[in-house]
C-alpha cells in the first residue's frame, strides 16, 4: 500500500512571488509516477504537473517546477510568479505500477494568492 | 478535450432514499473512477472500473455500490443514503496506456447532502 502526505493545510503567497507546497510519499514499488493536480473554486480538478520516478530530471511546465527527491520520497511543487487564478486546492497524488491504475492522494493544500 | 459529465452539481435525499450518481466521459476511455472528497481527507476512492461491466473496490466501498454497463457511463449507487455519505462525489476517467502513466479527468463533482 502506498501513503501520500501533505502536511501544509492551508498556504498563502503575494501575487508575482514564490510558493513551494510540499509532498512526501511511502511506497515500496521501484515504478511510479507522481502528479500534482489543482483544484479551482468550483471548477474541476485538472493536473498540472506529472514526474516519472525513473526520470533524475525534475518536471517543469511553465511556471509550475517539481524538486523530486527520490531517496528522500519527496515531491514539492514550486510555483513561480505566482497568478490570482492560481489559488485553489492542490493535490499530490501517486500511481504506483502495482496499483491497477488507482492513484492515492494526499490531503490536499489551500492556496490563497493575496493581491 | 477530454470531457467527463455528471449528472448533477447539488443532491439533497433523505436517509434512506435510494441514490444514483452518473458519470459520462466522451473520450472512449476504458477506466473510471468514483472518489469522494472530505476535508482534511483528500480524495479516497471508493469503486473502479477498467472495462465494460467490471468493477473493483477501491478503499472504502462500503454503502456503495456500481454499476457499467455501457464504456462511456459509470454510475455510483447509494442503495440507502445515510448521513454519513453527505460528500462532494467525483468522477473520473483514464486511459490504459502501456509504459506511460494513467493521467485522469475529472468531472465537476457533486455535492451531495443527505438529511
């Protein structure tokens, strides 16, 4: 079984600065992939960000960066020049290959971007 | 894009009541999924499905049960709405894809009170 943590509830970040939301994970399986998705104010979720744990490289997708740390099953996201519309609720979540295709997610971290 | 409907945004049932939440995705995609989210708990998943009329428990399927009998719909049932079930209900959908990752849509959600 795989465990997905995210101990920071609620963060905040000024408009144009930096945030890092942070992840860690449990699993025993060697083959896994880990997303970050977001969760807008009644809008759906949708993923942001997706890491290969065969891949060294962190992933990056515009202004969105993860720091994978593979030894230490960690999996922050850092988000850059941060935007009004990026407040919302952001999970972490894992697919693990032995997994049947389910993820398991964290618990989730609220965003406020202050303007 | 990548679609994933369902049926309605805001449920209110009384205990008791016998409760069907569905889910249509429109991009031919053999895996769905029924989660609920709480606060504080992320999202937990409570039935799968990786084909036409096959179903597997997820974590907490008690009180539930599914139903997919066409590719495109997966439906959740209540068979008798309890307090305790009072949740925001999502669906979701993915592709089997060998040697990459299960990236899944989501659906809008719905909140669902029972009374």
């Amino acid at each position: 079984a795989q465990t997905v943590t995210q101990s920071q509830p609620e963060m905040s970040v000024q408009e144009a600065e930096t945030v890092t939301l942070s992840c860690t994970y449990d699993t025993s399986e060697s083959d896994y992939y880990l997303f970050w998705y977001k969760q807008p104010p009644s809008r759906q979720m949708i993923l942001v960000i997706r890491q290969e744990a065969y891949k060294q490289q962190n992933a990056t997708e515009n202004r969105f960066s993860v720091n994978f740390q593979k030894a230490a099953k960690s999996f922050s996201l850092k988000i850059s020049d941060s935007q009004l519309g990026d407040a919302a609720m952001y999970f972490c979540a894992m697919e693990a290959s032995g997994s049947a295709r389910q993820l398991t997610f964290g618990s989730g971290t609220q965003l406020t971007v202050l303007p | 894009d990548v679609k994933v409907t369902q049926s309605s945004r805001y449920l209110v049932k009384r205990t008791g009541e016998k409760v069907f939440l569905e889910c249509v995705q429109d991009m031919d995609h053999e895996n769905m999924f029924w989660y609920r989210q709480d606060p504080g708990l992320g999202l937990r998943l409570i039935y799968f499905s990786y084909d036409v009329k096959m179903k597997e428990k997820g974590d907490i399927p008690e009180g539930y049960s599914v139903s997919r009998e066409k590719k495109e719909r997966f439906s959740l049932i209540l068979e008798s709405a309890s307090t305790n079930q009072t949740s925001m209900y999502l669906c979701a959908s993915s592709q089997t894809k060998f040697g990459g990752s299960y990236e899944q849509y989501f659906g809008p959600g719905t909140r669902l009170t029972v009374t």
